[in-house]
C-alpha cells in the first residue's frame, strides 16, 4: 500500500486561494457542526413519533447509506474542484451547460424556506434556555402548558426568533470567527455526553422497553409513500444535502482529506446522536404515558419530564437546552451562509449588508412559520398546510430531494469519471472500492431511489 505522503495532485494549485479548513480533523468537525442540530435532536424524534417508529428509522437508515452518503461525496467533490460558491459551482462544473446552476438557485430558495422555521425552533430552543434556567433557580417548573404557551403565542416567539436570527446574522457578518468554530467544536462532545445521561435516565425508567421496541422493531406494512419521502427528506436535511452547503464546504475542505471515509464518518456520527436522542425521548415517553406523535413539541415536553426524575434534574434540563442552542448556532450558520456568500462574490455586497438583507428575508417568511401556529395565522393554509408545515414540506421533501437527484446526475454522468475519481482522494492511497461503490451508488442507486419516492408521492406511481 502507498503511504499518505503522496503529493496531492490536482488543478486547485493554480487556482486562487481560498479559505480552508486547516486540518483533515477541522474539516471533519467543521463538517459535523453543519450536519448536527435541530435535525437530531428535534427533528428526528418529532418525524420517528409521528411515523410509525421503527420503519421510519429503518427507511431513514437505508435513506443515508444509499442516497445522502453518495450525494455528500459528489458535493464535496464538486466543491473542492471547483472551488465557488454553490451558484457558480454548478454553473461551471459541467462545460457548456451553465443550466445546472439552478441547483444553486433553489439552493438559495431553499436556504430561506428552511430558515422560515428552523428559527422559529431555534427560538423556542433559546426559550427553553431561559425558562428553564428560571425553573432551575426556583421559579415556574417546566410543564406542557409552557411549551403550548410558547409555541401558540404571537409576540413571544416572533421576539425569540428575531433575536436568533440577529444572532446568526451578527456572527456570519463578522465572518465565522474562529472563537465560535472553537466553542462549537468544544461543546459538540459536551451534548453527546449529556445525551448519554439523558439516555441512561431514560433507558432505567420503569416501562422504557416499549420505547426501544418502538425505534428499533419495525412494522413493515407502515413503510408507505409519505413515510419513505420523509424519510428521504430527513436523509437530506440532517446532512444539509441537496441545497449547496456541503458544495460549498467541499471548497474548503484541504486536499488530503480522502472524502469518502471523511463522509463516512460524518454520517455515522450525525446518526449516532439522532439514534441517541431519539433513546433519551422515546422510553421515556411510554414510560410517562404519553404519545408518540406528539408532533413538533416532542422535545420540549419530554426532556424536562427526563430530568425531573433526576436529582438537580432542573440543572440538567438546562444545560440541555444551551448545548442544543449551541448545536443549534452551528447549523444556523451554515444555512445562511449559502445566501450570504452569492451576496457577496457575484452581489458585491460587505459581509454585513448581506447578513441583514438574507436575515431580513428569512424573518419575513418566518415570521408567517411563527404565527401559523397562533390564533392569528392558524387558520391560514397553503395546499392544506399551515406555512410552517408547508415551508418544512417544500423544502426537505420537495427541493432537497430533487436539488439532491441533479446533484447526482451531474456528479455519476455529466462530468468527467477520471476527474471524478481523481477527486475523492488526490492521490492519497484509498482502496479502489470506495470509488467503485460510490460511483454505483451515484449513478444508479441513489437517482433511481430518489426518482421511485418522488414519483410515488406525486401519486405517478404506486410502490407503496
Ligand atoms: N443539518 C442541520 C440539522 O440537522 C440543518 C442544516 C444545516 C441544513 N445546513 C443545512 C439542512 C443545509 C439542509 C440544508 O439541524
């Protein structure tokens, strides 16, 4: 076997230089901070409970080896190739068909979509920090009614929101200071660890079997379509696929990161921390009789339930809370920073009017997420969904999906395989069948998949 030392080949050493993750350890992390957040901990628990448990879980397994997995490759690849943002990547990475930059502009749409609710989440997450650091000190306990009262008000989570949205925008406009990028990276272990006690907690709750079952036996007659399209969607969304900031990311990554391990090990540990939320939340739903699909405040009535059986529980719940906000910040970033960077390399905007404008648009549009669940907006709806439900569906089961499928043609037929192949490692020793299995997956796999989930949700097909 040749050894590492290889000398990395390739066209980016005339290129211009660019920032880049300093070590094949920073870009990992880098990496992860972008893929771990409210999707984990949030996210997957909330689409597990109101899908039928375990078949989901299975669906949304099979969903990240087969279609995210090769898809975060082919990202990667194109974005240190090309070296842009994700407009101009897709723009120019395949000769003469500049078409292929739509896949940067529902990028940018689906940027802002997500963000719509996201930081209504992310507010009721930074809520949560305050209520239940009050709780803590001796104040109100955390109960049910906070979080209806929370999510179902007008002014306090328009307030919680607009002040995340500040937030993001403050740290993207100073550019992605290194303080931020270390505090994250300390704190992603500090959240696995306490996932661990919640886990711990939960899994010696009387009654948490069932819970366990739930995750991890599946019924196989619940697999239908709008399970496996969530499922796909989730696939996408966890991993932040399918929009261009994993391209975008790609630019940054240093030449001897070898990307199919690399994404590899991204998915694997994203998954962990989603496999062990959903262990901290489900036993302990059963266990305190309450339902699965309780919808999106799963989290939010079932943490503080956790750590209330818990000596110094109500500390707990809060250092839960600010690890999640922490998650949180990381994912935030990376979302506005696709808008945030076409503003600036094509717009030619400073840093900070962009940050502003995209935050604007985002509190705009998420302003409506917000108030779709008070007696304003709720009974508002679009193609039979509320906005935030409608804003969530279109851009991770709608725009991601297919945002994912040009991805893969462009990246398993349309550019060059030498150049392809050459990519996923620089010259750095892999084994051949890295490339092999991803160019099967890339080509075949994951498009025909896509393809199926997407025609049979629409109803073009019947699979399931
Ligand atoms: N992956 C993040 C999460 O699970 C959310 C996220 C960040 C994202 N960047 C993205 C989702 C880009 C889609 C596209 O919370």
């Amino acid at each position: 076997m040749p050894s590492l030392a290889a000398p990395p080949p390739g066209p980016t050493l005339a290129a211009p230089r660019r920032d880049a993750f300093a070590s094949t350890l920073g870009a990992f992390a880098a990496t992860v901070g972008s893929a771990v957040g409210l999707g984990n901990i949030w996210k997957f628990p909330y689409l597990t409970g109101s899908n039928g448990g375990a078949a989901f879980v299975l669906a949304y397994l099979l969903a990240v080896a087969l279609v995210a997995l090769p898809v975060m490759v082919v990202e990667h690849a194109i974005g240190r190739r090309m070296r842009l943002d994700a407009v101009q990547a897709y723009g120019r990475v395949v000769p003469r068909q500049p078409a292929w930059a739509a896949i940067g502009w529902a990028g940018l749409l689906s940027a802002v979509l997500i963000m719509a609710f996201y930081t209504d989440v992310a507010g009721w997450v930074f809520a949560y920090v305050w209520k239940s650091g009050v709780a803590a000190a001796g104040g109100a306990p955390l109960t049910p009614e906070t979080f209806g009262r929370l999510a179902g008000g007008t002014w306090e989570p328009l307030a919680w929101q607009a002040g995340v949205l500040a937030l993001t925008a403050g740290i993207i406009a100073g550019g992605v200071s290194a303080g931020i990028e270390r505090v994250t990276k300390a704190l992603m272990p500090a959240l696995f660890v306490l996932l661990l006690v919640c886990d711990l907690r939960a899994l010696t709750l009387p009654g948490a079997g069932a819970g366990v079952a739930y995750l991890f036996t599946p019924d196989l007659a619940k697999l239908t379509g709008p399970v496996l399209l969530s499922a796909l969607g989730l696939a996408f969304f966890k991993l932040s696929l399918g929009m261009g900031t994993m391209t975008t990311y790609g630019s940054y990554l240093p030449a001897e990161v070898r990307l199919v391990p690399n994404a590899a090990r991204v998915a694997l540990a994203d998954t962990a921390v989603s496999l062990l939320a959903g262990l901290a939340i489900f036993p302990a739903v059963f266990a305190f009789g309450g339902t699965p699909a309780g919808g999106p405040g799963l989290l939010f009535n079932t943490i503080p339930l956790v750590f209330a059986q818990m000596p110094g529980g109500a500390i707990f719940t809060t250092v839960f809370f600010v690890l999640a906000a922490i998650a949180t910040i990381g994912a935030m970033v990376s979302l506005i920073e696709v808008p945030v960077a076409w503003l600036v390399e094509r717009g030619g905007l400073r840093r900070p009017v962009a940050a502003s404008v995209t935050a604007a648009a985002m509190f705009a549009l998420g302003a409506l997420a917000t108030l779709s669940q008070s007696p304003l907006l709720s009974g508002v709806t679009v193609f039979g969904k509320g906005f935030f439900d409608l804003f969530d569906f279109v851009s991770s089961n709608v725009l991601l999906p297919v945002g994912g499928l040009a991805i893969a043609v462009v990246g398993g037929w349309l550019v060059s395989r030498a150049d392809f192949a050459a990519e996923l490692d620089r010259g750095y020793a892999t084994p051949a069948w890295h490339g092999r299995a991803v160019m099967l997956l890339v080509r075949f796999v994951a498009p025909v998949l896509i393809l199926l989930i997407l025609l049979n949700s629409l109803g073009v097909i019947r699979v399931a």
